[in-house]
C-alpha cells in the first residue's frame, strides 16, 4: 500500500510530461503546415524569389519549434 502512495507523484509526473510532448507535437505539426501555405502563398504572388520563400518557411517552422520548447518548460 505505502509502494503506491509513494508511486503517484512519479504517475502525475509522467501524465504532465506526456501531455507537454503532445502539445508540443501538435503546435510543430499546425507550424508545419502554416509554412507550408505561405511558402505556396509566396511563390504564388511571385513578391520574392523562391530561395526568400524557403527561407521564409524556414524561419516559421523555426519559431513553431521554439514555441514547442517553451511548452516543454
């Protein structure tokens, strides 16, 4: 009985944790597929060449990581 009690903190532990890493995921995921409209957005409007709209998407799926990170701490 004392095994369990002494088991739960590291339970609720691993529940916040796993639910960090789904958040995280899925702020990567709705980033990626930001980048990916405004990459086709920016080659459509033909406003930048099409190494600016790689750099562009990179810069997006760049700050979608770093706000997946913050979610961690």
């Amino acid at each position: 009985m004392g095994a369990c009690l002494a088991a739960l903190p590291f339970v609720a532990a691993a529940t916040e944790q796993a639910n960090q890493r789904r958040d995280g995921r899925d702020v990567r995921q709705d980033t990626k597929q930001e980048a990916r409209s405004e990459k086709i957005d920016c080659r459509q409007a033909n406003n930048k060449s099409n190494a600016a709209c790689r750099q562009d998407k990179r810069e997006t799926k760049q700050g979608g990581r770093q706000e997946a990170r913050d979610i961690k701490y």
